[in-house]
C-alpha cells in the first residue's frame, strides 16, 4: 500500500488526514495523482499542474519519479513558515 | 511537546527564551565572537486584515530534516560556527514568539549573511503552514514575502 498524506488547506480539500492506496509493487506520480483523481480531483489536477509539490518518504520528487509499494506520499501546499 | 534532531534544531509548541538560546550557543566554542539572532513574532495585521490569531502545522520528520539541512549548509557555506533554528507550531497569540535563528561565530559579518539566508530558505523548503484568524474565519496562508 501507499500512503498519501494530506497537509494544511489540502487536508481541508480532501476531508482526511491521508489516504492508502494499492497500485502494485511500484507505479509513477503521474499514475498516482490520476487515482487520487477519482476521489479527489482538485487535488489530483494540483499535482499534475505543479501547483503544489510532492514528496516520496521525505524527499521532494518531480512528475516522473518511481513510487514503491510502501512508500509515504505528501502532498505538499506552498510553505508559509517563518513570518 | 517538542521533536528534535539535534539540540539546535527543534519543532515545538512551547515558547523558547531568547535570552536562554544565546547563552546555549556561547557554549558551542571559545571562539564565538559575534551573535546574530533573528526573532520573527505574530503580527496584527496581515494584508489589511485584522489577524486574532495564528497557527502553524509542520510535516513531521521532513520539516525537522529541512531545518537540519539549513543548520549545516549555513555552517558549511557561510563559515559560521554554529546555528540554532527553533520553529514553533500550533496556536500562536498575536505578538507571541514564532520562529529563532541564532548565528554564531568569530565575526560578525557571517552571522548576519548566514541568519539572513536561513530565515529565507525555511520559508521556502521547510514544510510548516501558517493558518491565520480573522473576524471573516480561518484562512490558510498560501504566499508569505
């Protein structure tokens, strides 16, 4: 399984903390933020337009990267830490 | 409650004393001969809007590892010898301490260069979200200068 988390406006967006999904033993972003299309459309058409940014188990990746079963999905909304 | 990668980086709901962080920094070498700090608060007023108050979420383990990165890329590239970076996260009242970058080292030159770019790399790798209260509701902070 695959674990996408969901943080800050995108947790309200998507009314949930995180989701799990099963896409095999390894898929791409792209293949990912299609399947999140289906429940979660804004979010998906988010990824896909760079809108926001996403990291796999704590590393920022790009639209093309490799995503293995059990790995830890963000979906990372523009920062707006510090002041 | 308080996650910590090493003692000079921390992600914290608990205020911090300023004063106690220059005093913790002195101790990292004899050599310490100037100290930068950089203390950002809440303000009122945000884009004409009347702020109650604020709150900051953070990706945990990722943003602890981005401020670790910023600490030793500043000591790396700016020849510092030490920096403290503390964020805090949940409800933060208006003029409440939000975030402290303290530089140290044997001149003052470095210390303000090296506080400088570190304030501005964690707003923009560090995983933290500012949400601010006003009298028309809550509102995720999206763009921060």
């Amino acid at each position: 399984m695959i674990t996408v988390k969901y943080f800050a406006t995108l947790r309200s967006l998507a009314g949930k903390d995180e989701d799990q999904f099963s896409m095999g033993s390894e898929t791409t972003l792209v293949n990912l933020s299609h399947e999140i299309s289906k429940t979660i459309p804004k979010i998906g058409e988010m990824i896909l337009g760079k809108k926001v940014m996403v990291s796999v188990n704590l590393n920022v990746i790009s639209l093309d990267a490799i995503i293995k079963d059990g790995d830890e999905i963000a979906i990372l909304p523009p920062f707006s830490g510090g002041i | 409650m308080s996650t910590t990668i090493d003692s000079n980086i921390r992600i914290q709901q608990e205020n911090f004393n300023v004063t106690d962080e220059i005093e913790a920094i002195k101790n990292a070498s004899k050599n310490i001969g100037g100290i930068t700090t950089f203390l950002g608060t809440g303000r009122e007023l945000s884009k004409g809007e009347n702020i109650s108050k604020l709150n900051f979420e953070h990706y945990p383990k990722m943003a602890e590892k981005k401020l670790a990165e910023i600490r030793l890329q500043a000591i790396k590239e700016y020849g510092i010898i030490e920096m403290i970076i503390i964020h805090r996260i949940g409800e933060i009242d208006i003029g409440e301490n939000i975030v402290l970058i303290v530089a140290a080292s044997e001149h003052r030159k470095e210390t303000f260069k090296a506080c400088e770019w570190a304030i501005a790399e964690l707003k923009r790798t560090t995983p933290i979200w500012k949400r601010e209260t006003t009298s028309t509701g809550e509102v995720w902070v999206q763009d921060t200068p």
